[in-house]
C-alpha cells in the first residue's frame, strides 16, 4: 500500500522521509530513533502493509513533531501507538484521533 496523507487540522500527517526535500533524521534523533535505517523501514513495512506510521508535522514547515504507528494485530484489529517530542503530546493525541478515523473507515481496522 502506497502511504496515505491526513489532514488533522493544525497537524499535517504524512510518511516519515529523509531524501533532499525532507529529512525526519534529526527530529527522529530527538525522540530517540537513531536508527540510520529507520525510514526505510518504515517504508518498507508500509509497502508490506506490516506496520503503518505516519510523521505528525508543523503544516507550514512540514518539520515532524510526533509519530504515529499502526501495527495490524489481525483481520480485522490494530494497536496504535506513538511518541511525541518534548511540548508536542497534544499534536500526538490530534494526530491519533485522525488516524484512528482513517483506519476504521477506510481499512475497517479496529483499533482498541
């Protein structure tokens, strides 16, 4: 599946990236992910429809404030979770809500 964007109000969910447009490296640093490889995990998984993970960013600078991931748990459930950096839990639980939304109404996962 192709990665989906969501609008979610004051917050702009997208894929993670880190290409020449936009790097999500040194914001995922802040919240602990070092991982070199960690995009491109995450974008494989959303290609297996393994794990889905949206960046929850600032909409006028595209800068990633909070992540949130779906991991389908079986045919029909999810669990969701996610992190936030420092001062942005409430773009977390904005961004959480949307996403709940999408996948309920559009993949019919429901998410506990």
């Amino acid at each position: 599946m192709e990665p989906v964007e969501i609008n979610a109000g004051a917050w702009y969910l997208r894929a993670l990236r880190a290409d020449e447009r936009i790097d999500d490296r040194p914001a995922l640093a802040e919240g602990g992910i070092t991982d070199p490889d960690y995009v491109a995990i995450r974008t494989a998984q959303w290609d297996a429809e393994t794990h889905f993970s949206w960046a929850v960013c600032e909409p006028t600078t595209a800068e990633l404030v909070a992540e949130i991931i779906v991991t389908p748990t079986g045919d029909t459930s999810a669990d969701l979770s996610g992190w936030a950096r420092s001062g942005y839990e409430p773009a977390l639980e904005t961004g959480a809500t949307a996403v709940r939304r999408f996948m309920e109404g559009a993949l019919g996962l429901r998410i506990p």
